[in-house]
C-alpha cells in the first residue's frame, strides 16, 4: 500500500480525531486479522456435512462457522478498538442491527456465500470493512481456501495479496462480461425484477457471470475479471468492503438506477468506469426494498 507518511490530514469521527496513521494501522491490523480468523473457515469447509439454520426461507441461512467466525471477528476489534461501533450480519438477524452514523463503525459479514460453504463450492469470503463519517476508510476481502486477500485503504489503492489490481478498461456494454446474482430471496417482485433485467442486459453483453458472493463478484471487478457487477436485496456488510475496493481499483460505484450509491439502499451498481454504468443503469428494471 502507498505510504502516508507525507499526510497530514486529520479526520473527525465524533468525539475523536483519527489520523490517517491511524486508518493505515488499522489496514494492518485488519489484514492480519482475517488471514488469523479465516483458518477456521478453511478446516470447517472440507467437511460437507454442515450445521446450518434456516433464516428467510430454505435457501437463506447460518452455519454455525457464520456465528463462530463473526464473534473472533468482532471480539478482536471490540479489544482492539473499544469505542468503535460493530456491526455484524449474524448479530443483525438477532436484533442488533445499529443504523450507520459518523463514528468509525466495522461492518462484518462472516461468510459472504454461505450456500457455496455449506456446498464446499471454494467462492465465499470474510468482509470486513471500517467506515468513518459515512464514508469507507479500509476494505478487505478474504477468500481463504483460495488465499486471496483483496483489499483497500482509501487513497492508497487496491491490492489482491499486496500487487496492485486496476479495472478493466472497458466502455461498450457489448465487450462487457457482467456478474450478477438473483439472490436468496424468492420475493415475486424481486424475482421478476431479476428475470426481466437478465433479458435486456444478455443480448446486448458479451456474457453473464455468478460466483454465489456480492463481495467475490465485486472484487473481480476490481481485478478486471469482469466489467459490471449489480445486485438487488444486498445489506450493508455484503456491500461495506466491496465498494471500496472497486473505487480504489478505478471502477465506478453507483446505485442500480444511476444516483448517488447509498450503503442501505440494499442495492448497487458496480462497473470498470462511469461511461459503462450509464449504459446499464437507464437498461434495469428495479424493484424497492426496504431499507437496512
């Protein structure tokens, strides 16, 4: 990652002021932190034989490595970092969902891609993000059987395993290879929404592409392994890490319909450059949710 040093800005974040040497020893700290705790992922995901709870429906649910993964997660930081605010995926379910405000904040999901672990399919990550001011400071995304660690500390790039990575630099809808996902809700609205963007984006595109993981498909943006990325019914924790990661790769990050991107909008448009995303956007049918 770019060195610092040379910065003096100070940033507020309520009643403390973090330096960017601040935000650069927590990208370290964040780094480790995931390699350390996503050894159990690894040892859990060679047996195919999972315990799991349903959530939403059949399809949508925990494991218990989810529970066990986000409580090594935040426990660290809460040592770490005491007066930080965590939020966590399996900690919402129960209830503790906390609204986002400008105090640095750690947005975890355990497991992005549950259905491939519990399948033993090698696409499901750690997310793990610091948002301070409404704003992401440092993201990273973990795959750990695979070991790839992609990540990002605002300003200072985009890395997959510490080499740079860069978008691609495609501008025409029909050179682009677009990720998408439908997602584990069986909501009609949604799911018409997810059928009838299928059918204008796919004539009109090189090809579509679904790794099971919002953070692995925008990560590959970010690589350049694809063009476009958009998703319908997302929550925060599976978007918090992703988005900064495509920035700071040169991608452009916007909500599905071309506004501004809001984090608990429970949507996203991801694509190599704005030229791409204002192609897309004015093409999808959208569907509203309710918010985070």
């Amino acid at each position: 990652m770019a060195s610092s040093s040379n910065i003096t800005q100070v940033l507020e974040t309520g009643s403390k002021k973090m330096s960017v040497g601040d935000y650069d020893e927590i990208y370290k700290f964040s780094c480790d932190l995931v390699k350390r705790v996503g050894a159990e992922i690894v040892a859990a995901s060679r047996v195919r034989e999972k315990l799991y709870e349903t959530k939403s429906s059949a399809i949508d649910f925990v494991t218990e490595t989810d529970g066990r993964v986000e409580k090594l997660l935040m426990d660290a930081i809460a040592k770490r970092y005491p007066d930080h605010v965590l939020i966590g995926e399996e900690s919402a379910v129960e209830g503790k969902h906390q609204e986002l405000t400008d105090a640095p904040t750690w947005i975890v999901d355990p497991i992005d891609g549950t259905m491939n672990f519990v399948h033993s399919f090698p696409c499901s990550a750690i997310s793990l993000a610091l948002w301070a001011n409404k704003t992401a400071e440092v993201g990273l995304v973990y795959n750990p059987t695979e070991n790839k660690l992609y990540s990002a500390r605002r300003g200072g790039g985009a890395f997959l395993n510490g080499d740079p990575i860069h978008v691609s630099g495609t501008k025409e809808l029909s050179q682009a290879l677009v990720m998408f996902e439908v997602g584990t809700s069986r909501d009609p609205a949604k799911l018409r929404c997810v059928a009838s963007n299928f059918a204008a984006l796919h004539p009109r595109i090189h090809g579509f592409r679904s790794l099971g993981s919002a953070a692995l498909d925008m990560c590959m943006v970010a690589q350049g392994g694809a063009d476009a990325y958009y998703e319908y019914g997302l929550h925060s924790w599976d978007m918090a890490a992703g988005v900064l990661i495509v920035r700071e790769a040169g991608g452009y990050v916007c909500d599905t319909t071309g506004a501004d991107f809001d984090l608990l909008s429970r949507r996203v448009l991801c694509a190599a450059n704005s030229e791409l995303a204002s192609q897309m956007s004015p093409m999808l049918a959208h569907v509203d949710l309710p918010r985070d």
